[in-house]
C-alpha cells in the first residue's frame, strides 16, 4: 500500500478492531506524509520529541483542518448565546496554563480519594444487578454506566440527564477524528451538539451558584476565578463540557479494553484474580497495549526537523501513540501483553502541558473495576472474537463486549 494513504486506512471503520499492522507500516519512517498535506508520527522517540517541542500548538485555531467538536465555533448555530470558546486541550500557553490551573486548583487527591467508597458501591451494584444474567454486555451493562455515574457525582451533574448528555457528548468524542471524512452535515450535527452541551452546562453552572454542593463546579465557582477576571463564563462552561466528556466516554474504553485483553490472556485474567494489588500494573500495561486515545492531532507553528524528515509550518500533524507503544526499539515484544514489564513510559494519558488531568481518576476507576469483574465473573468467556468497535479512531474501543458467564458471585 502506498504510505501516503495507511492514515486514511486507520480511520476506515473496517480496520478499527485491528489498526496496528498499519501502525507498523506507518513506522518504517518516524514521520509520514499523508496524501492529504497531513505528517503522521508513529514512532516513539519521535512522539515524544514533538509532544515536548514548544513549536507544536494543540490550538486548533491555527488548523481549521483539524476543528473537532469540543473546539469548533458554536456563532453560526441556531441556538441564541454567546460564542464558547475551545477548551484548554484545544489551547496553548498561557491561556492554557490559566485555565488548567483553575482546574488543578480543585481536582485534588483528597476529592479524588472521596470518591472511592462510592465508587466501590457502585461497582457492586453494578455487578449485583447482573446475578442473573448468563451473558453480559460488559458496555452497556458496565463500563459505559460506571464511568458516567462518577462524572455526574464530580460536577453535580444529574444522573437523570444522562441521556441529554450522552449523545450529544458521543458525537462531540467522534469529532475528535480529523475532519477529512465528514460532510457537512456531520459539521452541522457536531455544532448543534457542542452549542446545545453548552447550554445544558450553562444550566448545570447557574444551579452550582444558587445552590452550592460539595462538587468540582460548585469548588470552582466559590474559588472566586470569575469575580477575580481569571476566567470569563464562557470559558468555564468550556471547561465543563470538557471535563464530563473527556471524564466519561475515554473511561468506558479503558475498561471494556481491558476486559477484552485479560479475556483473551486467560492466564492473567486468573493471575489477577488471585493478586488484586497487581491492579495498577495491569491498568498501566493496558494503557500501552489498548490504549483509550490512540492519537492525538496538532500543528507546527515553525518547519521541524525530525527523524531526517523536515515537517513544514503550519501543517496538521498527527501524533499516532498506540503506535509509538508497539515500537521495538523502546519496549521489548511489543505486541505482548506484560504487565510486568519495565520503565514503561507510555503515552496513554498524553504527556507534556496537556498530560490528562483526569489520570489518577481514570486509574482508580480502572483498577477498581478490573479487579471486581475477574473475581465476580464466573467462566467469563467471549460471546464472539471480534466485538463491534465504536465509530472513533482516535477514542477507540468496542461498541458491544458480550461475555458468557456461568454466574455473577
Ligand atoms: C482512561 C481514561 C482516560 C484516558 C485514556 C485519557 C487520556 C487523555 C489524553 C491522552 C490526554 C492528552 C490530550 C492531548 O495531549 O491533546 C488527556 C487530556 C485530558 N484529560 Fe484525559 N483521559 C482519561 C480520563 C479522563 C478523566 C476521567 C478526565 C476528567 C475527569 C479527563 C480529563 C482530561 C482533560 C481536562 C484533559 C486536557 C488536559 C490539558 O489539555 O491540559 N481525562 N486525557
């Protein structure tokens, strides 16, 4: 296959249950042009070069290619509000910085580990509710609902509206896929749903202020950010689209991905039912090996040279990490599941300015879940090889996992 057309194979919907032969292909050269104009970036040291390099922008302003739904201009929508502003993933220093610090300010450990208790409630009812069932939709029936109860109880978001919300925030998640297969009107849609997200948290933010609780957006509000000219409302309810998508719909894929992986290394699903404090290490490999955000798009703000390949100013640039974790010149037998491997530095949440703020979260939710499907489950086994994928390339992962079980302990 001509190189210059193996990215527009990884976004087809028929290569998502297996993109990584392409990746492989794509790493014969560290950076690839694409047919398109676009540089794909697959190999590891190059990754984390340009993830790094100052001169690469996450500002999709700079790449009107690249626009994604939670980055796009909501002005020309029916809906009558004030223009939102792109998230700060979509930005560079320093309004990044400004705005990620407001939220660092109150995503602390200590609300983090409050979590926890409900968390492992809710798991439990999750799974109770399963006692009779012999086969499971790991997705629907688990990890889509978990992730989602736990962002609502962060933002003091209701759990009622969830319906509202998730297809609006579905379409947004797929928009992260670069725009070159979209009509216009997926544009359309993807608008209307970014603009009618932003009301529903322009509501959501106007209750927090009239009756503050102990969530994230009401501790936002009270830090006082606003009054101080810190931060404007838009921006805020920017941020909050931001974090009840990005907190739910990369979650589900972490834990249906990693059933799938220990489902089809037996031996590990059962090694981890018998140490559950081997959790972190098995989240951490299914980072690498699975990884929920298999890529990430930028621009270059200057001509780059990289890997002999000079990448010009003002180009899209994908930056391709489930294909820098199967790279052989960083991790040894890349395409084995080992949980007990090395200094393994992937980047499954990112890394540089825009390393996920959500990690310690997204592990916690992991682990925890993990550990209560392989010691609850009994005989779990897939229902079929092959489960159906979501339509994301970029947030990659089954639409469907259906497991036969003799019982739910
Ligand atoms: C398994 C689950 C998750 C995965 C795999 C994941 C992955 C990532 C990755 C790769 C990035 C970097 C994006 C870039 O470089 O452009 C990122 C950024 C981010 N994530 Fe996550 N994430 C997860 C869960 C969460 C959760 C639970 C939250 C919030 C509650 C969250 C909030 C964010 C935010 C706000 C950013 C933007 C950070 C910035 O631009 O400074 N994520 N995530």
């Amino acid at each position: 296959m001509n190189s210059g057309s193996l990215f527009a194979e990884v976004l087809k919907q028929e290569n998502r249950h297996n993109p990584y032969p392409l990746y492989a292909q794509l790493r014969k050269t560290p950076v690839s042009r694409q047919d398109d104009g676009t540089y794909v970036v697959s190999t590891y040291a190059a990754v984390r070069s340009l993830l790094y390099d100052p001169r690469v922008s996450s500002d999709e302003q700079n790449n009107l290619r690249f626009k994604s739904g939670l980055g796009i201009s909501t002005s020309d929508t029916p809906l009558r509000q004030p223009e939102i502003p792109p998230a700060f993933i979509f930005l560079d220093p320093p309004d990044h910085d400004r705005l990620r610090a407001i939220v660092m300010n109150q995503f602390t450990p200590q609300r983090i580990q409050a979590i926890r208790p409900p968390l492992e409630e809710l798991v439990k009812d999750l799974l109770d509710k399963c006692r009779e069932c012999q086969q499971i939709d790991i997705v629907d029936q688990f990890a889509y609902p978990l992730p989602v109860t736990v962002i609502c109880k962060l933002l003091g978001v209701p759990l009622e509206d969830e319906q509202y919300f998730q297809e609006r925030s579905t379409i947004l998640a797929n928009s992260l896929d670069p725009e070159q297969h979209y009509s216009q009107e997926d544009v359309c849609r993807v608008k209307q749903a970014r603009a009618q997200l932003g009301e529903y948290m322009h509501k959501q933010l106007d209750n927090c202020r009239q009756h503050p609780g102990n969530d994230l957006l009401s501790a936002m509000i009270a830090n006082g950010d606003l009054e101080a000219g810190r931060i404007n409302e838009q921006e805020m309810i920017a941020i909050s689209m931001l974090l009840l998508v990005a907190g739910h719909e990369t979650t589900v894929n972490l834990i249906t991905n990693g059933m799938l992986t220990l489902l089809r290394y037996p031996q590990h699903l059962d090694r981890l039912r018998q140490n559950p404090e081997l959790a972190p290490k098995y989240v951490q490999e299914l980072l690498r090996f699975e990884p929920p955000v298999q890529f990430r798009t930028r621009t270059t703000l200057a001509d780059i040279e990289i890997g002999g390949t000079i990448i010009p100013q003002g180009v899209p640039l994908v930056l391709l990490f489930a294909s820098a974790h199967r790279d052989p010149t960083q991790f040894e037998a890349p395409d084995q599941f080992n949980p007990d491997r090395h200094n393994n530095q992937h980047f499954g949440f990112g890394g540089s300015l825009h390393l996920c703020v959500g990690a310690p979260l997204a592990r916690m939710e992991a682990e925890v879940a993990l550990t209560a499907l392989v010691q609850r489950l009994q005989s779990p086994r897939l229902a079929e090889n092959m489960p159906e994928y979501r339509q994301g390339a970029s947030l990659r992962g089954p639409r469907h996992l259906y497991v036969k079980v003799e019982g739910v302990a």
